[in-house]
DNA sequence: TCCAAATCTTGATCTGCGTCAAAGTCTTGT
DNA sequence: ACAAGACTTTGACGCAGATCAAGATTTGGA
C-alpha cells in the first residue's frame, strides 16, 4: 500500500525540519545522536496515501518538503479537510497506536520520520521534546479553531479568501518573504486542486471554482493559468476574509 | 470585569482534576508541595465572562465543576464558539501572554488556576506535567477536528444530533455512567441555551429548535421542559449524527 | 404574586449554495 | 503530436437553512 523509497539516512539534517523545530535547539549531542539512530526519509508521489484511518501508525514525523492533507470521511462518502501539512509540520501522535485520519500527499513528498516506539521511549527521557511538540500541538490547535469559524460561519467568498490568504502567508513564511509589507505583490502556485480546496472549506467544487473567478473579476486576485495566483493587496484579501486587516487571525 | 472570588486553598483537592490529571498521578511529592502553592481557585456566576480575547491571560487552569465555552467573534458579530470546556478541561496556554478566545461561564463555574510564570516554570522543571498536558492538548485537536467535519459536512438534523451526543457520552463520563450499554435511556440536562447551540454548530437559533422539534417528532430524543433530555436509544442517535453506530467519532 | 425580560417555538418567505448538466482546458503517456 | 483522462468553468434550477415576524413559555426580581 505505501509505495515509499527511504532516502539516504546521511541526507543533510538541514533539511529535516524537527531536528531544527522540535528538537534540536535545546538539546544534548547526545541525543541528537540517538534521534539519528531512530531517523529516516520517505518519499511519497502526488496523490499516494501515506496512511489510511484506522491503520497501525508506526511512526511519527513532519513534513520536509512538499504536501499532505489530513482528512475525514464518513460512509456516505462526504469528506472534511481537516488539516493542511507544510513543510515542519509534525505528524502523528504519540500514544496512540492508530491513525485518526487520511494523509494524502497532494503534491510530491518527503518526510521525516521517526519509528514510533524509540520516539515515545526518547520523549520520555528528554522534557524538551514533549515541550517543543506541545507548543507545536497548541498552534495547531489554534488553527483548527479558527478554521472552525471559517467552515460555520463564513460564505463562500469570505472562505476561500481566507484559505488564499492562509497559503500566501503560509508559503511567505516557508520562502522567508514579508506578506505583510504594504504595496508588495505577493505571488505563489496553489497546490491544492478546486476539489481539495472544496474538502477543505466545506464547499463544493463548483462554488469554489465560481467564487475563485468572482474574485479575479473584482481585482482581489489575478490568476495564470489555474493554479498561479498573485495578490495585488494583501488588506484587500483580508477584508475580503472577514479577517482585520492588521495581520489578521492567522498572524 | 472578573467578580470572581477565591476558594480556600485548604479546600478538597480531589476537587481539582489538574491535581489528578495532568500532575498527580507521576509526580514527586515535593512537586506537588509547589503546585499547591500556586493553586488558587476562582468561582464564576453564569454568564459571566471569564476572560476576553485578547486580554492579558495571567493564568492557566482547568475546570473544576461547571461548564463554560470558548469563542471567537467576527467584527460584524457573527460567532463560532470552538470549544466546550466542561470538569477537568484545561484553560489557558502555558507560553502565549494574550487569550485567543472569549472564554464565558454558561453555568456557575468553579476553576482551579495556577498563576502562570510559576506554572511555567514548574512545567520546565517537571517532565510529567509538559507530557501530560501534551496528551491532553492532543485529545482537544483531535476533538476540533472532528468538529471541523460536523461544520463543513452534516445537516443541520446530523449537527444537533452530533452535539446531543457528545453531551450525553460527556455527561455519563463524568458521572461515570455507561452510555453505550444497549437499550439503556440516557438523560441530562443541557447546559446550552438554543443560541449557545446554533453558535456551536454554526447554525441559527431557528434552526436550532425546528430540528430539536423534529428529533422530538421522530422520536429520536424525549424532552421535559426545554432542558431535560432522555435518550431512548443511542445507536439511533449516532445514527442520525451520521456516525456509526460503534461508540462513533468522538468515543 | 405579578410583571418584564429572556428564552423558545412556529410560520412565511427568501437566498446562497448544492445539484445536475455540458462544454472547455489542461496534462500525460505513447 | 495526439488522444484520453483529469481538472475546471459556466449555466439552469432546486432546496436547506437563513431571515423576518409573531406568539408562547419560562425565569427572575420587586
């Protein structure tokens, strides 16, 4: 089921976001060494399901490039975005034996991952980790909670202003650009087709797809090609999001 | 704005989930000597707001009997509530200095709160407490996200029935009751006005009580008065939650 | 006890988004 | 380069839930 290749355990640590994130800044040689040990890469194509709902997860992780979505579906078939992993993002759950969610890699991707057991086992013996993955944990929370305002309380433009506004600023922050800079064009590719960005604003694709072109018709965004989007005015965007304009909920 | 009033620090602490949940159960006893002294409790009459988004938080806590809500506000007054924090729920986020979310007593509301530098120093000192307040953080995302599905993709019929649900099974495991026993009648008061319901699932006050009433037609739940609910059959509840019927989503 | 305010119910009507349908445009493999 | 499939756009129409409105019931304070 998972067609993954593990990359070269020598790969260079710069690219592995929790050695940076989670773990490396406060901790001994020691056991960075032993974080080395239990360390590898998968690499994972467009469209390829990393796990399923339900499934033994014998890992944790993050993202180091590309990305995944996490999702829900119920029998019916009606399924919710719930989660959108970028680069440094963590995956997983430690004490938990089993995935509560689809991880679908949307674009092509690359992990970092950790065996399960010898993480928790680490976890426990090293206080900055859990510490580091709780305030990780509490941002992610955060951000589940403003996504519930948009997904009960928003319409469709204010929806996908927002998730637009979300991957501008997501991205900027990956790139190291300033979205925030007055007057700045802000350009990126979208990396979700109008069904997931659909899933993930609890919209159909049709209403994505007729909203997205509302808003190119009133100048908030220019489009090339389908997934090419620049941002004339990041405040304009904003306001269109029902967010202050100030930097805005996400901030 | 905070008419609150501290209980006797001598007072009961199996009162006190945080004692039992997050700390006690691993701790040493020299670390409990600390967390005792910077435990204080505090008493909220119904209605009350515990604290305003953005206000300086200078506290951390969970809640000791009672129920109180969180919630965001759009500028223009639309309202999602985001969470529902009911005994032993933790409040408040060791390493942010601001609240990011209204938080408002529905009932009277008893918390007990440790000042927060203490706490957080305390928590880099003590292993345990990072660890299981992590565990605990990790069981709200999970909950938020579940959520996210019950806004983006149920009716308005699945969304009440989803919230009875979650009260009920919350309810029985406080009072230690069994809800999925088969052919039991499960009953409790909801603690939510209709209003505190629709901003929960992001729907109208109407709405609200026009599909209470259907429930109510079908059968599905027995009302006395607008307050009291009895259950005839659980399975048929998450049934029509659109979950399955095996202890469902939130179990 | 009684009045006023809060809460809840129900009805009539409106509307934003979903559904169904068809055609257009990219992408990919050969 | 072309064909097949995936993705996207646009249109017509219907419906679930919002909005507006009027009463009914409950609660709480004087």
């Amino acid at each position: 089921m998972l067609n993954e290749k593990s990359l070269s355990v020598s790969q260079d640590c710069n690219e592995c976001p929790i050695r940076h994130r989670a773990v490396c800044a406060r901790c001994e040689s020691d056991e960075l060494e032993r974080l080395e040990e239990i360390k590898y890469y998968r690499k994972f194509e467009a469209g390829q399901t990393v796990i399923w709902s339900g499934d033994r997860m014998e890992f944790v992780g993050s993202v180091v490039s590309g990305i995944a979505t996490l999702t829900q579906t119920m029998e019916d078939g009606r399924t919710q975005m719930v989660g959108l992993l970028l680069p440094s993002d963590f995956v997983g759950r430690p004490g938990r034996s089993s995935a509560a969610y689809d991880v679908v890699a949307t674009t092509d991707l690359v992990m970092c991952c950790f065996r399960k057991t010898p993480f928790e086992e680490m976890m426990m013996r090293t206080p900055h980790i859990a510490q580091r993955l709780l305030e990780m944990t509490l941002d992610e929370l955060d951000a589940a909670r403003e996504w519930m305002l948009v997904l009960g309380r928003k319409t469709a433009r204010e929806k996908i202003a927002s998730l637009l506004s979300i991957i501008a600023r997501r991205d900027a922050s990956i790139n190291m650009r300033d979205v925030s800079a007055p007057g700045e064009r802000i350009t990126f590719d979208l990396p979700l087709t109008r069904e997931a960005m659909a899933d993930y604003l609890g919209l159909t694709l049709e209403t994505v797809s007729r909203q997205v072109s509302a808003l190119r018709k009133d100048g908030v965004i220019e489009l090339e090609g389908k997934r090419h989007v620049t941002i004339p005015d990041m405040g304009r965007l904003l306001e269109e999001a029902g967010d202050d304009a100030d930097g805005g909920v996400f901030a």
